[in-house]
C-alpha cells in the first residue's frame, strides 16, 4: 500500500473527502516527524511506538572496491509495533 492508497482507504473509511483524508495523513505524519526531531516517542496504543536511536560510528566496506570507509554516528528512525498490531497481523 503506497500513500495515495492510504489515503483513500481511509477516505473512505471515515467518509472524507480525499483532499481531506491526504490533509489528515500529512498532519499526522507531520506531528510523527516534528516530535521525533525533538527526541521524543510517540506512542500510539494498540498500534505502536516511534523512537529515534543513536547509530555508533563505524567503519564498513565498498563492496566493489573492498576499501574501508568510515561511517559516521548518526540517530535513525525507529518502529516497534505494539501488541496490538502484532495480533491483528497474526490473525489473534
């Protein structure tokens, strides 16, 4: 399901127009992204939690040239779903 299907579904699902429905998902994303930036979860109950976790510094591998290069640290987007979700997926 790529963005354009979300936002449909979820038209749809809550009887809104699309323009209305893509609004919403882009808030929503938008709040998702903003709270992220700021270091904080966001947790949604039943569904999951959004976290930002630090990646050490490293060295890896060119694989066309075997060449080490160095990795910086960097944090990375992160998602753990909630109890929920993991049910709905398993049939449960």
């Amino acid at each position: 399901m790529n963005k354009g299907e979300l936002v449909a579904a979820v038209a749809d699902k809550v009887g809104l127009s699309r323009g209305q429905a893509g609004e919403a998902i882009d808030a929503a994303i938008e709040a998702i992204t903003t709270a992220l930036k700021k270091g904080d979860e966001v947790k949604i109950v039943g569904f999951g939690t959004f976290v930002v976790t630090d990646r050490a510094a490293g060295e890896a591998r060119n694989p066309r040239t075997g060449e080490k290069v160095k990795v910086p640290a960097s944090k990375t987007p992160k998602f753990r779903a909630g109890a929920g979700l993991k049910e709905a997926v398993n049939g449960k």
